[in-house]
C-alpha cells in the first residue's frame, strides 16, 4: 500500500467466518482494477485488515530473492524506523 512498506498477510474469502463484520462492512463499492478488492489480513502487531486491489500484492515466496529484498530496506521498502524493520522480518517468519 502506498506510503506502507511491504509486509507478510494472508488473502482471506469474504465468506470466511472468522473474518469480523466490520470489516466486511468496509469493503469499498469502487476499484481501479476488475478484479476488484481482496480481503487481506497482515501479520503485524494488530493483525489488521484491509481491502486491497490485485496490483497491490506481491506473492510471499515464489521469488526468494524479492522475498530478502522486502526483508530489507531498498527502493522498494522502505522502514520509518528499526523496529518496524524488525516488525516486517517477524511476520514474514
């Protein structure tokens, strides 16, 4: 997400039935892209959710070298300080 480093999550259905009804209720009506929203929980301290556009997500472990790039800061991370550095290592673990 922008101005968000990369960091660990799962795709969840909306019809899982763990996922809380106030998130379902914020799912936004418009999207930029025709696959619409996915339904996306992260491994941060919250463990929060968020509907995000395909474009957006890039998947965990099918390149292990853009996997260690994410791991650390680069063009494409970006850390606001240590321990969210640390924050992304934990939940990609």
């Amino acid at each position: 997400l922008e101005n968000f480093p990369w960091w660990a999550a799962v795709i969840f259905e909306p019809d899982d039935p763990t996922v809380p009804p106030k998130v379902l209720k914020s799912r936004p009506t418009k999207s930029r892209s025709p696959m619409g929203h996915h339904l996306v929980r992260f491994y941060d301290s919250s463990k929060s959710w968020q509907w995000v556009e395909l474009d957006q997500l890039l998947l965990l472990g099918e390149n292990d070298a853009l996997d260690q790039l994410l791991l650390t800061a680069s063009k494409r991370q970006k850390f606001s300080s240590a321990k969210m550095r640390q924050g992304c290592r934990e939940s990609y673990r």
